[in-house]
C-alpha cells in the first residue's frame, strides 16, 4: 500500500464579514477579523452575546477547476475589469465550498458536508451542485438576504488562497 505524501495544503475555514454573531462595532474589529482570515484561529474575534458564527470550511482550487477559474480571472482582466466577475467567484466557490457549522438549516441548505458531484464540464472534479448554490444565493441572516454578498466573498476567499502551480 502506498500513502499519499503529507502535505501543507489542507483545508481552512472562513466566516462572513456580515455574520450576526460578529461584534462588528468592538474596537479592532476588521484587525482582528483579517487577522483571524490570515491564520485561521477566530478566537480572538469579538462575538456579540456569546453567538456562535457560522463556519464555512473551504477546500483549496486544484486541477482543472482552478486552471479554468485561472482561465475566466483573465477574461476579466482583458475585458477591462478590475474586480472577477461574480460568474468567476461563482465557480471559485463552488469548488471551494465543502461543508458548513453553525447555520441552522435554510431553504433546504444541509446544515454540515454539503454534497458533491462530478462535474464532467470540469474535468469530473468535484463542485457543489447547482441547486445547493441557489439556495445559498437565497441565505438569509438576521432578515437580510445576504447570499449573493456571501458567494462573492467565499469565491474571493477561495481565489485568495489559490496555489501557484504549472500549467
């Protein structure tokens, strides 16, 4: 039997900028909160009234998903964009998304490891299936619709932490 090498890639976590259980009025706020993005450690973010924010566990973009979200990012670029389109941050965020704590279900949404499937189009890499997106576009927290805002930042997260790596 052959083991797979160890490796320094491994998955990470990401809470929303906008989650009601953020204090995001304490002193140091966006500090710490960048901070907590950077290391992975939120023991250090302010909550409000002992809340519990919802965990969004991110995988990093790898293979195909990633040469082709690679691919859109200059698609962007060449069509005078200064920020990847929400097209580009959907697909980063669908291949990124593995699972979720702390969101009481939603609209359907499953509340821990979210389905996959193999998404022949990409290479058969595995992505969330487009139901499971739209109703994430649907999410509300605290009566605000904030899913659209959400797939924007957990794409943007995911392009952030992209791998260099060949073509």
């Amino acid at each position: 039997m052959q083991l797979k090498p160890p490796t320094l890639v491994r998955d990470y976590e990401y809470v929303f900028h906008a989650d009601p259980a953020l204090d995001t009025d304490a002193e140091d706020f966006v500090q710490r909160y960048n901070e907590a993005n950077e290391s992975g450690s939120w023991d250090n973010v302010p909550l409000r009234d002992g809340r519990k924010p919802i965990v969004w566990k991110l995988s990093h973009l790898r293979g195909i998903p990633k040469f082709k979200i690679q691919d859109l990012l200059n698609d962007d670029i060449r069509n005078g964009r200064t920020q990847p389109s929400f097209v580009t941050l959907y697909h980063a965020a669908r291949f990124a998304l593995k699972a979720v704590s702390g969101l009481a279900e939603h609209n359907g949404m499953p509340v821990d490891d979210f389905p996959r499937f193999a998404d022949a189009e990409w290479g058969r890499a595995m992505s969330v299936p487009p139901e499971l997106m739209d109703r994430l576009s649907e999410i509300e927290l605290d009566g605000e619709v904030v899913g659209d805002t959400l797939v924007r930042e957990i794409g943007g997260t995911a392009l952030m932490r992209v791998l260099p790596g060949k073509r």
